[in-house]
C-alpha cells in the first residue's frame, strides 16, 4: 500500500474520533444533587481527593464504592477536559485498541477500521445515563480494556520481545486495578480472562514439539502473566494501605470486606416461612433475627420503620411493581447500612466492622444451636440459590438476547439535571458545564386509604392538556396498620405533567374527590390525614421531559394542602 493509501486510512480512523468526540458534545453531563449514594459521593470524593485529604471523613458512605471514579473525575479536571469527554476519549482509545487488535490478527484494514466505527458510535454512549455523573461511563471502557490486553497478552505474536510483552502484563495489572476499584462486583471478568489464556494453553498441545513450546509459552505469556498480577496486586494494596492509614481497616471498599460480607451472608441464611423472590431479609426472618441477636434487635427501627417502608417502595418504584411490601434486594444493601449506621456503629470504621462481626457470630451461632430455621452457612451477596432460578434463565435468555443485540427499549436522547442550585454548582465545579434544562413531569409513589373502600386514583391536567400517564395500583399492605374497616390502594404513577399543572384526584365511596396538586411543594412522607381519607407519599421524584427515567432519591417531607 502507498503512503498515500495510508495516509487516508488513518485520516479516516481520526475522523471517526472527531465525530465520536463532536456527537458526545451534544449529550452535556447532567447531574442529581440529591444522590448522596452516586453524584454528589463521587464528586465529594474527588474533592477529597484534589485537597489531599484521600475520601474525607469517615461515614457509611465513604468506603461503600470504589474509589476510582472519583479519582477519575479529579484528572480530568486537573487537564481541564470535561468529564463526558474524558470519559468518551478513554472509550475511543480502547476502541481503537479493538481496532488495532483486529488490524494485526487479521491484516484487514477495512475489518479494523469498521469495528473501530461500530464501537466508536455504538448507541449506548448516546443513551441519558451515560452523560450522568455515575461509574457507567468508564466501567465500559475498563471492562473492554481488560478483555483486549488479555487477549494481547494471551497471543504475543512476536516471541522475542520479551520486556515489550512485560509491559502489556504491567498495562494489563494497572487497568485490571482501575476495574477492580472502580465498581464491587469485579469477579464477573475473571471467566473471561480465564479463558482467553487457557485457549492460549490449549495452543501447546497442538505444538509439534511441546517442550520447546511451553518455554516459549512461559517467556512470552507466562512471565508477562506474572507482571500482571503484581501490578494488580500493588494497585489494590496501595488502595487498601491508604484506607488502613486514614480509617484503620486495610479493605478497598467495605462490601468486598469479609466482616460485612459474614453478616449478610448470616441474615440471609435465615429460614423463611414464604420464599419471596428478590428479598433478603423478609419479616419473618428479621423477627428470628431480633430473638436471637441484640446486634440485629439493633437494626428495627429501620428496617421496621418508616425507613424501611420507604426503601421498599423506592426498590418498587425501580422495579417498576404494584406493590412491594418488603425491601426488594437492588437496595436492600442500602438500607441495611443505614440500619447500622442509625444504630451508631458508624464512628469508625473498625466500629462498623465490630459490629459486623458481631451480627454474624450472634447469628450463626443462633443457627449451629439450631435456634432458629437456618440454611448453609455463607459470607457473600450472592443470593441463595433456588433451582427454579434455572428455568428463569432459559425463560429470559431470549429477550436478553434481544436487548443486547436490538437495544429494544433504549433511546438516544439528552436529560436535566435536578437538585437545588448550590449541590448542581458543586456537581459543575468538577465535573465541567452541567445542563440545568427545566424539569417536568413526576414519579410517584404511594398509598391512599379510606373507611368507606379502596380509593381510586387518577391524575388530571387542569388546563386539559393531553398528558403521557401510566399507572399501577394495586391493594394496599398498608391497610393492615390502619384502623379496623380501613382499606387502602397502593399507587405509583409516572406523568409528563409540568409542577403546578396536573392534580393527583383521590376519590373514596361516598365521599368528595380530593385534589391534590402537584408541583414543587410535593414531597416523600407527605401524608394526608383526616377521618375519611388518608394519603402517604413514599416516593417522589421529578421527571426529566425528555427522558423517562426519573431523576433523583426521594425527597424530603413536607406536609400537602388540598384545593378541595
């Protein structure tokens, strides 16, 4: 090929990162000030970071996430790139590491250069959560980076370049360590880079002298494996050192620590009378618990109280379900934590830790005596296997399929920020320009009751505007905690109504419609009460117009006025 032919096949690869990185320009980061659990905890931490003062003070949030992403968010501001950009530009090198993988196993410019085109504007990036100030965004790339310079690393190609292959192995451990602490569920790679380097093996037996092949195999894949794990290792370990000098536990995050892991492994090994899918810690099993534990006596008042209710509802909300009377597992975890740390053993974080402990002996010792109903001992997250969890995977595997290969369901579209001013100003400070695009719409969720029957309910626009609606009610558990004779509906609508535009419409048998109106005044715990009508918000978020994901964890209370 001439060195003009050449000139223009890499002028088209520039191209494309032109136009990747010009596209990405349109989708402006956006940020939710209230998100103490992702926004707001990645950007204090980077702050933490940029003043030398590594995460910040100790609490239950600090070590709950790995530490990154914060980190990540700091250089990109130290270089002054914007963090949709920087996260979009390591995307690009990655994929053009794709790109160049393909180029030098195949020799096919035109394979390299179209899979580089494909990853380039694959329409995941274009998606509204990927602009928000959440993990997503690099986790991507490092998951991609991890399975490239394995297979790199795995086929070397040239056998004699020893300290070249060395430095693959060190480039390997290095982003194998950023991925490790970048999110908490990490072990879901290592099948792949497994199995990448046993195809390698498998290479050795085809061999026609296999000695000589398995020195080389060692000097050149072996040796550079080593590398790898070293560079991984001392990635973990200088996290893990600097948490044991700042807070006293040597652990890169708190959910990988065995203590944490003992105690949720223990209070979800305890028998319950009714399988419920997708809950940890039901009822029945917190009631065993508390009769054996003081540790777990601890944890009521949040997981039994109004907390608790609102954790549930707010996985409800997730999930999209009628009705979730007990805390569903997506953020069981959560409420957990906050049980704990309510209970005042967030101090510190050897505190935290003793307590832990202190649960899992209380309760695995409860189950060895045979106290109360008990499975298998364990010390993990993952949740107790069911067999029927099999035929769930064959039933769903197809629709997955789909989705993965379809994006069915996904759009391409921008999204609002939401918070007050001053949290959206931090969130800027970092991150770079933040689209502040005025919020419409809501999520709600909740319940209504009334002596006289079940309530129904209905959202109207006050000026009969058309308005974008959908709902689900079902009978409400709260019913059960009301007077006899009471009976109550679970709702959760989500609506395009503008604040200040549309009435939430409760009418209850024998009895004047009530019109609640929704604006900014609405807020979680809001409860209306009187004697032929009760109404409870347990979740209230507002909705971005352009995109039909809520925006925000659940608000503060505040009490509701009626028009009527």
């Amino acid at each position: 090929m001439s060195a003009r032919s050449d000139r223009r096949y890499w002028a088209l690869w520039w191209l494309i990162v032109i136009i990747s990185l010009w596209l990405r320009t349109g989708f402006p980061i956006h940020g939710v000030g209230p998100s103490g659990y992702d926004d707001e905890l990645f950007i204090r931490q980077a702050r933490f970071l940029g003043n030398l003062q590594w995460l910040g003070p100790y609490g239950d949030q600090t070590l709950a996430k790995g530490m990154f992403y914060p980190l990540f968010i700091l250089v990109a501001f130290l270089l002054a790139i914007p963090l949709n950009i920087a996260e979009q530009a390591v995307y690009l090198a990655v994929s053009a590491c794709a790109g160049v993988l393909v180029l030098r196993v195949t020799a096919s410019r035109r394979l390299a250069l179209a899979l580089f085109a494909l990853l380039a504007f694959n329409p995941i990036v274009w998606n509204p959560e990927m602009s928000r100030v959440i993990r997503e965004g690099l986790y991507i790339s490092l998951s991609l980076g991890v399975v490239l310079l394995a297979v790199r690393l795995a086929f070397p190609g040239d056998a004699s370049r020893f300290w070249r292959a060395g430095g693959w192995g060190a480039a390997l451990g290095f982003v194998l360590g950023a991925f490790w602490l970048t999110r908490e569920e990490g072990p879901w790679i290592l099948p792949a880079v497994a199995t990448t380097i046993l195809i390698s093996l498998l290479g050795i037996g085809r061999a026609r002298s296999v000695a000589p092949s398995i020195r080389a195999w060692l000097r050149t894949v072996g040796l550079p494996l080593v590398a790898a794990g070293a560079t991984f290792a001392l990635s973990i370990a200088a996290v893990a050192t600097m948490n044991e000098a700042r807070y006293g536990v040597f652990i890169t995050n708190e959910f990988k620590a065995a203590p944490f892991l003992r105690a949720y492994g223990a209070v979800s090994r305890i028998g319950q009378d009714h399988w419920w899918r997708f809950v940890v810690f039901p009822k029945d099993a917190r009631a065993r618990a508390y009769a054996v534990s003081p540790a777990a006596r601890e944890l009521g008042p949040v997981l039994d109280g109004p907390a608790g209710q609102a954790w549930a509802r707010d996985g409800c909300v997730v999930k999209e379900a009628a009705a979730c009377p007990e805390i569903p597992s997506d953020v069981f975890m959560w409420a957990f934590r906050e049980a704990v740390a309510t209970a005042g053993h967030y101090g510190s974080a050897p505190e935290a830790m003793r307590f832990y402990d202190r649960l899992a002996r209380e309760t695995n010792d409860a189950c060895a005596a045979k106290r109360i109903p008990c499975g298998p001992a364990r010390a993990t997250m993952m949740p107790v296997f069911h067999w029927r969890y099999l035929g769930d995977a064959l039933r769903d595997a197809l629709p997955i399929g789909q989705l993965m290969l379809t994006s069915a369901g996904s759009h391409v579209a921008t999204a609002s920020s939401i918070g007050p001013a001053p949290g959206l100003a931090i969130l800027a400070d970092l991150a770079g320009s933040i689209d502040t695009a005025p919020q419409t719409g809501f999520v709600l969720s909740g319940w209504a009751a009334s002596p006289s029957g079940a309530p129904g309910l209905a959202i109207r626009s006050r000026t009969g505007a058309p308005l974008d609606i959908r709902t689900t009610q079902a009978p409400g558990q709260d019913a059960a905690d009301l007077a006899p004779g009471w009976s109550a509906t679970s709702f959760t609508f989500r609506t395009n109504c503008q604040p200040g535009a549309c009435d939430l419409i409760v009418t209850s048998p024998g009895h004047a419609d009530a019109a609640i109106p929704l604006d900014d005044t609405l807020k979680q715990g809001s409860v209306l009460d009187n004697a032929t009508l009760r109404v409870a918000f347990d979740y209230v978020a507002v909705r971005d117009a352009r995109s039909r994901r809520p925006r925000g964890r659940p608000r503060s209370s505040r009490p509701v006025e009626l028009l009527s």
